[in-house]
C-alpha cells in the first residue's frame, strides 16, 4: 500500500469497514435543506492588487471602522455598493 494512501480502520460499526486519513468524504444523500445557507458559508479566496495610495485608504478605512481585516472592509463597500446599485435602477424604474 502507498503512504500516501494508508488507512484507518473503523472498529465501532463495522471492523471491515475502512476509510482513508485525511478529510471526511462529502455526504451522498439528498440535497442540503437550505443550499443558500451552504453556498452563503463557503469560503472563497481573491488576490487584489492595490496601489499604495489605495491600500492606504484601505487601512485607514480599517482604523475607522474598527473592521477586523481587510478583507471585512472590502466586503462592507462591496455590500454598500450594490446596494447603492440596485437602488439606482429601482428609482429610474
């Protein structure tokens, strides 16, 4: 066996039954419940590239608000803008 493949055998339920270390397969079954809240928890990773004068602004806006990253700022104006968006086409409706 390789070893980047060893094993772990579960004794509780069944002791033929073995699974790989590592982490837990998905569930295979029917669909989540809520599959917004599933998708909405599901973390992403963005690289941005600022210029300094923008990443200053960022870090300003970090002490001001009290944020705890950057990255909450940056979801915050995210948030904010299309709001800002989505109330301009409602009014020229």
């Amino acid at each position: 066996m390789p070893k980047r493949e060893k094993k772990v055998a579960i004794e509780e339920n069944n002791p033929k039954r073995v699974r790989r270390r590592g982490r837990l397969p998905k569930p295979k079954g029917p669909a989540q419940a809520d599959p917004d809240r599933t998708r909405s928890l599901k973390l992403r990773r963005f690289e941005l590239k600022l210029s300094e004068i923008d990443f200053e602004r960022i870090e300003r806006l970090v002490g001001l608000t009290g944020a705890a990253s950057m990255g909450e700022v940056i979801r915050n104006a995210v948030r904010e803008y299309e709001a800002k968006i989505l109330s301009g086409k409602k009014q020229g409706d």
